[in-house]
C-alpha cells in the first residue's frame, strides 16, 4: 500500500514531462483554447453551486425566523 503512495507522488519532474507531453500532442496553438474551455467550465460549475446554495441559505433565514 505505501509502494503504491509512494509511486502515485507527483514531482516536478513529473509535472514537466506531463506539460511537454501535452504539448506535443496539441501544439502550441491549441493550448489557450484548451484552457479558455477548462476556465469557462469551471466558471459555470461555481455559478451552479451558488446557485445550489442562494435556496438553502434562503431556507435557514425563513427558519430562523420562526
């Protein structure tokens, strides 16, 4: 089980290969598109979490009011 935490432990060797490797294989081009998509995706996955959230806040104030 330790082997297996110990092999899954990312370095900063490992982060370097992994962003030449992406590179390579979407070019330089494609990159600020890839992470234009990924932040607008993570935009809208908040906003529907805040939104999740306004009810339930709304809830406790109507039953802190009883």
């Amino acid at each position: 089980m330790d082997a297996l935490i110990i092999s899954l432990a990312i370095g900063a060797p490992q982060i370097i290969l992994i962003a030449v490797v992406i590179l390579l294989l979407f070019g330089g081009r494609k990159i600020p598109e890839l992470m234009r998509g990924l932040g607008s995706g993570i935009k809208e996955f908040k906003d529907a979490t805040k939104e999740d959230d306004a009810p339930a806040k709304a809830t406790e104030e109507e039953q802190k009011k009883l």
